[in-house]
C-alpha cells in the first residue's frame, strides 16, 4: 500500500514538473482579467484561472491545472479566489495535490 503511495506521488510530481516545464517553453496565453493576487513579484501564488486552478509567478501564469474550481469545498474555494501565496514550487504541488485529491 506504501509502495503504491509512492508510485503515484511520483508519478504526479513528474506530470507536474512536465506541465511547468512545458509552459514555460510554450507561451502560456495571458488570462483576459489577470487577479489582483497575481501581482506579487516573490513567491507564487495559486488562484482561479478561466474556472480551474493556476499557479501564478511574478504575475505570470506557469501553470494551469485540470482542477475545476468548483469541485473544491467552499472555504477552499473562497481562498483561491482570494489568492493562496506560497513561498516555493513544492509547497504549491503539495497543495496542488491536496486540492486534486
């Protein structure tokens, strides 16, 4: 059961760092309304982007996930909309999962 744990954790680790690595070879297209909380140049910040979750860096979208959100609990959701600041990447995939769970 670890071991499956494990596998898995790993498994979306690397489809995470293949999406981050993705975008930022591709031009992310800008979102029509950039969020206020998007604008803060150390850290990242994870908010709504065009109804799911994405991951903003020094106002700039990195990463744009599959999570609809809609499908988070509503404090949650009042939280992304408002603008979650984390210090570094792991925390933001961490939280990430939490939320794709």
């Amino acid at each position: 059961m670890k071991k499956r744990f494990w596998i898995l954790a790993a498994l979306l680790t690397l489809t995470l760092l293949a999406a981050v690595t993705a975008a930022a070879v591709c031009t992310a297209p800008a979102p029509e309304e950039e969020p206020p909380a998007a604008q803060v140049s150390d850290g990242y910040i994870l908010t709504a982007s065009e109804g799911t979750l994405g991951l903003y860096r020094d106002g700039e979208l990195i990463l744009r996930t599959d999570i609809p959100l809609a499908s988070l609990r509503q404090v949650d959701r009042v939280q992304v909309e408002a603008g979650i600041r984390l210090s570094t990447f792991e925390e933001a995939l961490m939280l990430l999962e939490d939320f794709g769970a």
